[in-house]
C-alpha cells in the first residue's frame, strides 16, 4: 500500500514460504557452479548493463519508489542512484587483482592469494533504501562469484521486483539471483536456517539483527549485520549556525527520519543553543508534509501504520521523560493528511543522554536537541549510545575538528556536515551495537562475499620444510 494513501494498492505479491525459499536455494546450487567459473570482468559487463538499465529508468523507478515506500521523488531518484554508482563502481572491480603474490621463505618456491566466492548468499534487506541497499549487497555478491537468494522486506516488494528484473534483462544467468518475497521469520527465517545458504548479509533492525546472529552463530554460518544507529550532530559554538541548521534539519526529517544514518540527536553548545532550536524550530513548523509524488513536499509518511503508532509512542516517551516537545509531536490527521502516515517534524529539546529517547532509535522525524557546555561533553554524549554508525561535528576549529574525527566512536564521521549522505566508494558500516565488524560498499565491497584461499607453489622438486631450522 501506498503509505502517503492508504487507498492506493500497489501491488500484490506472494507470501512465500519455506517450501519456496527451498526451490529458490536449489536453483541457486545449480546456477552456481557457472557463475563461479564466469571471468570477473565478464560478470561485471552484466553488472555494468544492470546499472545502465537502472539509469534509463531512474525517473520510473523514483516514481514507483515513493508510491511504495513514501520518500519523496528526490530522494527516491537518489535512492536508484547510489545503485547505479555501486554498480559502475563493482563492475570495474572485474578488472582489478583481486589477491596478492607472496614472498616465500624458501628458495624456488612461491605464493599468492586470491578470493573465492563462498557459494549461495543470503541477502536480506530492509524497505527504507528499497533499491540502493539490494545493490549495496547484490552488487558485490555477484562480482565475488556468489550465487544469491534475495528476501527484500515486506513494505517494498515491487522495487525489489524491478531491481532483479533489471539483473536478468541484463543477461544474468537464470538462477544466479533468485527473489523470494514473504514475511520476515517465515521467508527470511527459512533463508537463515538453509543449510544449503553459507552466508547471511543483513540490514535491518538491532532486535532482528540479534536473533539473526544468534541462530548464525549456531550454525556456523557467516553474517554481516548492519543494523541501528542513533546517530548524532555535535554544534559548538564557533559552528556556522546556518549552515548547522539545513543540515540538522535534512539529517532528521529526510526520508521522514527512517535512515539508519538519521541525526536523531542533536548536541548543542550552550552559547548558540537558543539560536540553533529557534531556526530549527522555525524551519519544522514550514515543512510541508505531504504525499512525496508532489515536488513541493519536503518530507513524506512515515512506512505504515505501526511504525506511525511507535514514532508516536516516543513522543509520549520523551514528554513522561520531562524532555520539553518544542514543535510536533502528533499524528497529522487533517483531511489533506489523513489517508496517509503522516507525522508532523518533532523537536525536543532539554534531553540528558539518560533519557530513552536519547538511546533507543525511533525512525522516525523526531529529534532531541541535547544542551551541553563544552567540546569535551559534547563528545562523552555524543558516544552515550550503544551505537556506532554516524555522528557529525560542526565547527570552525580545526584542532577540535580533528580531535572529533578520533574521539567519536562511529564508523562514519562528517565534520561541517550532517550525519547522512554516505558514498558508495567509501567503506559503509559502525561499530559498537550498529553491526558486528563487516563494511559494505567501498574498496573492500567484495570481503562481505568471499573467501581467501592462500596458494603455494613449490617449484625446487625437493621436499621443503617451511619454518624447520636447517641449519
Ligand atoms: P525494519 O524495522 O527496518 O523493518 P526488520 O529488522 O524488522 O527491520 O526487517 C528487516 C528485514 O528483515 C526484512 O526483510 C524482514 O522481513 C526481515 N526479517 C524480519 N524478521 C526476520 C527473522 N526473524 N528472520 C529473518 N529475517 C527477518
């Protein structure tokens, strides 16, 4: 359903079970061993196709994106951007080593390394970057030489749907990547528990992300995580104030706040404070809040029903929690408003890290302005959380702006811009409860998805004995 109209159906697709997800893995066994054997560079042509197709039919897919998942129209498009960059950025990636030659210690003798895919890969994504994370995980996937069952989230089947249609138009083999839709502990319980599947790549929640890693872990299985974040923007008081709000105000009210990199936190130094919450108070209460198919809108609907119902419940939270609720804080339900998910842009202000809606992610346009007095406080809050994705300085000082860079614990830093708008050819993940250790996208896109086999090559014909004394 659309979640800017309720009415609108968008599709209807199947709920598919493990009776599906089994035919799927063993169309993916047969696909593999071919795939495998297919030179790199000529895996990435079919990549490379696959991105050319996604750019002819950007506008299409932008529009069927914000029908299905709400975001408005320029996002969606940048949304099947970052699917176009992450393809031409892997399929050049057919043509670079993919191992080393290494010095032996012995005479006449030599190694090397190379990856080797690991085999049938699970791929199970969330619905908020319906066609750029697919990518982010499909993409490399494939140029390892991996065969793929794909189980997208519920609220976005159909971009999923045209994403692989696009793969196979490309000349992908049949059975190199395989759809299943269905719901999350069915479809994608199914795919975790396979044992025909040697590797689960997830994005989603910390809570799913949990019971994912736990079962993984039992069986032995690789698993990339990429979960949560309560990412943050510290402000001090030589910042350009300006330019720190529009940034505050994209960072936690674009795509509705439901991106894992959102800044639902926003730490503020003393001096410009009332300054910094007056402009972004005046800027929430201007956004025009709306169906994302129309270009005047600025912010979308929140996903669904539930999610609208939990981002309310936070509201609740932060005001029982005695945080003071500058602006928003309901459910917009005016006839312009009310077939649709809407939620009007929130802003708390007076929030102590102890609060929850300074820990818990609420994905949704709600934010929490944090007061603190120094650079050395703004930094103990901003590393307050469990997680560990993306937090952002603004400030004129050089000094303090590379001590940020080393003393917040995230695995993305901006410094004079906000907590989202990560590029595809730099390594994409955090650290603490935001994952567990793996990056996508970047230079090492390709370690999620393969394996290092480590080759010797003794050619003295004589036995050698690597690390005996001989002498
Ligand atoms: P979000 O809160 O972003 O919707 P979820 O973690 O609930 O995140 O869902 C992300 C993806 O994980 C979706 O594709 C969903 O269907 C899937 N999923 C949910 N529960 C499970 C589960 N128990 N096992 C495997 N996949 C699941």
């Amino acid at each position: 359903m659309n979640p800017a109209d309720r009415g609108d159906v968008v599709g209807r697709f199947p709920r598919s079970d493990k009776a599906d997800l089994d035919d799927a893995v063993a169309a993916a066994e047969k696909a593999y061993p071919e795939w495998r054997r297919t030179p790199p560079p000529e895996r990435g042509q079919i990549i490379l196709r696959a991105a050319g197709l996604l750019k002819q039919r950007k506008d299409e897919l932008a529009r069927l994106m914000t029908r299905e998942m709400g975001k408005v129209l320029k996002e969606a498009g940048g949304d099947v951007q970052e699917a176009i960059d992450m393809g031409e950025f892997i399929a050049g990636m057919g043509r670079r080593p993919f191992g080393e030659a290494v010095p032996s210690e012995l005479r006449d003798k030599i190694s090397f390394t190379w990856r080797e895919p690991i085999g049938v890969v699970g791929c199970i994504t969330p619905w908020n970057f319906p066609i750029a994370i697919p990518s982010w995980k499909v993409f490399p996937a494939l140029m390892a030489g991996n065969a793929v069952v794909f189980k997208p989230a519920e609220d976005t089947p159909l971009c999923a749907l045209r994403f692989v249609e696009v793969l196979a138009e490309a000349g992908l083999p049949a059975g190199v990547v395989n759809l299943v839709h269905g719901l999350g502990e069915e479809a994608g319980g199914a795919l975790v528990e396979h044992p025909g599947v040697r590797a689960i790549s997830f994005t989603g929640s910390a809570e799913v992300g949990r019971i994912i890693a736990a079962r993984c872990g039992q069986l032995l299985k690789r698993v990339a995580l990429e979960l949560g974040g309560k990412n943050a923007i510290v402000v001090m008081d030589d910042a350009d104030i300006e330019l720190a709000v529009e940034g505050a105000q994209w960072a936690a009210f674009g795509t509705s706040g439901q991106r894992c990199t959102a800044a639902s936190r926003l730490i503020v130094q003393e001096r410009v404070l009332t300054d910094f919450s007056e402009l972004l108070r005046s800027r929430a209460e201007k956004m025009r809040v709306g169906s994302g198919l129309d270009p005047e809108v600025e912010m979308g609907p929140v996903i669904n029903r539930k999610q609208l119902e939990r981002v309310h419940s936070y509201t609740e939270v932060g005001v029982a929690e005695r945080a003071k609720l500058m602006t928003g804080g309901h459910i917009l339900d005016d006839a312009a408003h009310a077939s649709g998910n809407f939620y009007a842009p929130t802003v708390f202000t007076d929030v102590t890290p102890g609060m929850r809606i300074a820990q818990e992610e609420i994905f949704g346009p709600t934010t929490a302005i944090m007061p603190v007095a120094s650079f050395e406080q703004a930094i103990e809050y901003a590393n307050s959380t469990a997680y560990g994705l993306s937090l952002a300085i603004y400030t004129r000082d050089v000094n303090r702006a590379f001590k940020a860079m080393r003393e917040l614990e995230s695995g993305i830093v901006y410094v004079n811009a906000p907590t989202i708008g990560a590029e595809i050819q730099t390594p994409f993940g955090g650290v603490k409860n935001t994952g567990n250790g793996h990056r996508e996208a970047g230079t090492g896109a390709l370690d999620e998805f393969s394996e290092w086999k480590s080759i010797y090559v003794d050619y003295s014909g004589r036995l050698q004995k690597a690390q005996i004394d001989t002498a």
